[in-house]
C-alpha cells in the first residue's frame, strides 16, 4: 500500500536528517527567481530593483508549462531533466491511500509535485481535515490531453487528494500556525457606489433577456472593490447564484450566508484571519456547497467560454479606448503580475472592468487618474472589455467603435476629471 510506503519512508529519512539542510529565506535577496505571480511588496520591490526575475503568466498556461518542461529549459543545477529540485507542499492530512490532502488552495500543486525531485510535506494540523472539499486532476501532455467534461460549477472530475511519489518525500513535518493573510482593504464610498452600478447594469441584462434570472456563473477578483461587490450581491435581487472563480474573498461567507448564493468553486480561498477562524468553525455549513480546483481547471478558458461567466476584475488603469493595464505602474514598475485576470476577461459572456475614477498619490487623495487617453502598459487589448465601471458611472462599450467607446468611457467614468 502506498501509506505503508509512506511511513517506511519517514523512517528511513532518521538516517538522512543529518544530510537535509534546507535553508528558508525570508529576504528577497535570497529569491532569484518567481513564477506566474505574486502578492508581496517585499518581492516586488526585490523585482523592480532587479535582485528577482519575474515573469508573470497566464495562471491556465503555467501548470501545462511546468508540464511541457518550459522551465528547465536553461537550468544549470540540480536535475536538468526536472524543471524543480525541491517542493514544499501543504497538507491537512495524509490519506489511507498516502495522497496529499491540501488546504485552503490547490493552484498548481498537482504540477509542481509531479516533477519535483524532493518532496516535503508540511501537515498542518492548526485547520481542520479538508478531505472532500478539492477536485484534483492530473496533467497530462499532448497527444494524451482530454477535455474538461464540467458542465455546472459543483461538477467532479477528479479526485479529492493530489498523488506523490512516496520514494520522492524526503520530510513530513507538523506545523500549527494558521494562514498568513492580512485583513481585507476596507470597503468605501467609492467601492460601494461601484458595486451600485454594476448591480443596475446586471439588473437591466436580466430585464432584456440577455442574462437569467439567477445570472451565469460569476467571476471575481481581489480588493475592496470586487469585495463590495459580492457583498451588494448578499443584498441584492438575485437569487440561487453560481460562482465560478479564481480566489473566494470574505464576502463570498456573507454571500453564502445570505442563502443567495447556491455554490461557489475556485483554486484558492483568500480569507482574513477573522474570515478563516469563521470559516473553520462553520466548516461543516459551508463544505457541500464549495469546492477548489486545480488551478487550470478553475482558470480553463473553455470551460469559461462554455459556462459564459460573468468576469469582473481591476485594473491599474484603463484607457479611453478599452485597453487596460493590470501589472506595470507607469507602464514599467511591476505590481503583482496578470494573475488570471485575461483567462476570464478574454473568454467570459460579459467582461467588466471596475475601478475608482482616481487614485491617491503623495501630491494627494486623488492624484492619479485610472482613466487614461492611452495605457501606459497594455495587458487587455480593446478587443477583450466590454464594461466599464468607475464611481462615476458605467460605460457599456459592447459592439462599438474605437472612437465611440471613448465618448462613452469619458462622459461615464472620467467626466469629473
């Protein structure tokens, strides 16, 4: 039996202790190198000073590209043959069957394990077992892919823990600490009149047919913004929702506990220290109506054209034209990287955009516009928005022309500025 593998495995690992040195860096000048994305200051400031190469990426495309072997392509250490000597996975179990039950967030794991050369398993035993709350599915390499047969949200394809290796499991270790997350940026004047506009609008595509009664399957991404908006919807007047998305906020609890919103899938849930204890102590309410996924299930644009989500996500600014930059300051200062946001936007039903008008800067509270004459860094093109929404209004651009959807981006988003 693999557990019983597993555990001969553990003891045969008293001989190696003494030969393990793994060393932790806390510091961004020990990182050389980060993938697909990111959401620490500490490793952006390392990476606009040039101390870290980062790219960022698709998150669809990175788990295949691990697959595909793009990332040992100029490895000069290690195994050449294996895109990652090392991998440090999460669990808050171990099965009968010796897989690797994960925690709050799948992503790429499935990938990251099935090439590693050393595995080191981390049991978190401060979160409750989560058995049952992941559908984990394996990658494969063309000629040998296979669709995605998920047509709602609650589907399964998969299984409920990741495989491993147990000859590659080098350490298991115990920990007790709970989730490293900060509390959530607080909602505002400005988010909530966001949240107003994009509830009208949807309210008006239910009225005209375009939309059901219940919406499609929505997507939202993080901040304050999409926060306030999944929890206008908590009060709002729709009924039965469906959620497919990338990362679940605290909102989506209120959400949840509405009775408005039916179930919700994603990769990864993003909670503040408040929102997981609350979350763990109701893990038994919410368990049969959520679900993770692998990361290139959850961020599929097929599965996404197929369901016609409702994306909804937020730039650093957006040009009078449609195009939008989510990455780059200034056009070159390296934020948190694209994350999923073009997987949704590019292939969903409706595709939104919702940002403040302005943002503050050291000259002031409104010092730098988010509605621009021309993206200084351009990761949507025109061709993938099709609403936009600031505090001040929302401009509906679907089926119009360049210089249309400037007159109605600037006289609904910007006429204050």
């Amino acid at each position: 039996m693999p557990s019983v593998a597993l555990l001969e495995r553990v003891s045969e690992l008293r001989i190696l202790r003494d030969q393990l040195r793994l060393m932790i860096w806390f510091h961004c000048s020990r990182i050389a190198r980060r993938y697909p994305h990111q959401v620490s200051k500490e490793v952006a400031k390392g990476t606009n000073a040039g101390r870290i190469k980062f790219a960022d990426k698709h998150l669809s495309m990175f788990p295949q590209d691990l697959t595909y072997g793009y990332y040992n392509l100029h490895k000069k250490h290690g195994e050449r043959s294996r895109p990652l000597d090392w991998a440090i996975v999460e669990a808050t179990a171990i099965n009968s069957e010796g897989h690797i039950v994960p925690g709050a967030s799948v992503g790429a794991t499935p990938e990251i394990l099935q090439p590693a050369a050393k595995i080191i398993i981390e049991v978190n035993t401060r979160i409750p077992n989560l058995e049952g709350l992941h559908d984990i599915n394996q990658s494969f390499v063309p000629p040998h892919l296979q669709p995605y047969l998920i047509p709602h949200p609650s589907d399964r394809i998969g299984s409920t823990a990741i495989p491993v290796d147990p000859d590659r499991v080098v350490a298991i270790i115990e920990t007790h600490k709970p989730d490293n997350t900060g509390s959530n940026a607080p909602e505002n004047d400005e988010s909530r009149a966001i949240a107003r506009h994009l509830i009208k609008f949807l309210e008006m595509e239910v009225e005209e047919g375009r939309l059901p009664k219940s919406l499609l399957p929505l997507q939202s991404g993080i901040g304050n913004v999409a926060n306030s908006i999944i929890g206008g919807l908590a009060e709002g007047p729709f009924d039965n929702v469906q959620v497919w998305t990338e990362v679940l906020q605290d909102t989506f609890l209120r959400f949840f506990d509405s009775g408005k919103l039916d179930f919700a899938t994603a990769t990864s849930i993003k909670l503040s220290p408040d929102g997981f204890d609350h979350f763990y102590k109701h893990w038994t309410k919410y368990k049969d109506r959520l679900l993770l996924r692998s990361q290139q299930v959850a961020n599929s644009p097929e599965i996404i054209r197929r369901m016609g989500i409702i994306a909804m996500n937020t730039p650093l600014e957006v040009d009078i034209y449609g195009h939008a930059n989510l990455t780059n300051a200034l056009g070159s200062r390296m934020l948190n990287g694209l994350g999923g946001s073009a997987d949704f936007l590019r292939n969903a039903k409706i595709s939104i955009m919702h940002t403040p008008s302005t943002r503050p800067s050291k000259n002031g509270p409104t010092g730098i516009s988010c509605i621009v004459p021309f993206a200084s860094h351009v990761d949507q093109t025109e061709h993938d928005l099709d609403v936009v929404v600031t505090e001040q209004g929302l401009a509906d651009i679907r089926g119009l022309s360049p210089r249309e959807r400037a007159k109605v981006i600037i006289e609904m988003c910007a006429s204050g500025l």
